[in-house]
C-alpha cells in the first residue's frame, strides 16, 4: 500500500530535488489507498492536506509552498476521478492566480 502522506505535505518543497511535491503530483493524489477493496471506496469522506510550518520563517515564504497545490488538492477532493482534467484545472487555476495577486498572496509560479 503508498503512503499516502507523501503526497500531502505542504510543507514540503515545490521545486527542490528531494521530496518534492509538484502540482502535477498533487493534482494526480488519489486519497483511496491503492489495494482497498472498491467496496468502501465510499467510506472515504475526504482528504486533507497538512502545513507544518515551525521551519518555515515567513508568511510569505508558507504561502509560497501552499499555493498553488492547494487548489490541487480541493480539486482532488471536489471532483470525481473520472471527470478530473488537468489542462482544465490550469486554465481554471489562471482565475485563481489573479485573485492571489489582488491578495498579494505569495505563490509558486511554474
């Protein structure tokens, strides 16, 4: 069974060589563990998606690694596995980036 926890760690780097969580490998989480019998795939009421953040020095610098990947996250959990499409999540993901920059919320740019 993965460990699903690799995948959901905000607090890991964006774009560092180890431990790296891209937004491609966070749009693409599965938060139903690999082997489980489809039976109580409807037992998983959700995800989450953690930020330990007593390393991090800065609001600024957490918002960095938080954003975008976020976003990829609540649509991992909005969006039924069938239907998730991630040209479509980009261009959506462009909304969302200038609402940020009206906030002044730092983010992880590609």
């Amino acid at each position: 069974m993965k460990k699903l926890f690799e995948h959901v760690h905000l607090n890991h780097p964006v774009a560092k060589e180890y431990e790296t969580i891209p937004l491609t490998k966070a749009y693409s989480f599965d938060p139903i563990p690999e082997g489980l019998d489809p039976k109580y795939d409807s037992k998983i009421p959700g995800l989450g998606c953690q930020m330990w953040s007593e390393w991090i020095p800065t609001v600024q610098k957490m918002n960095l690694q938080i954003f975008p990947r976020l976003a990829a996250y609540a649509e991992v959990g909005w969006t039924i596995k069938e239907e998730k499409d991630y040209s479509k999540f980009l261009g959506s993901l462009s909304k969302l980036e200038k609402r940020w920059d009206l906030l002044e919320i730092n983010y992880h740019k590609d």
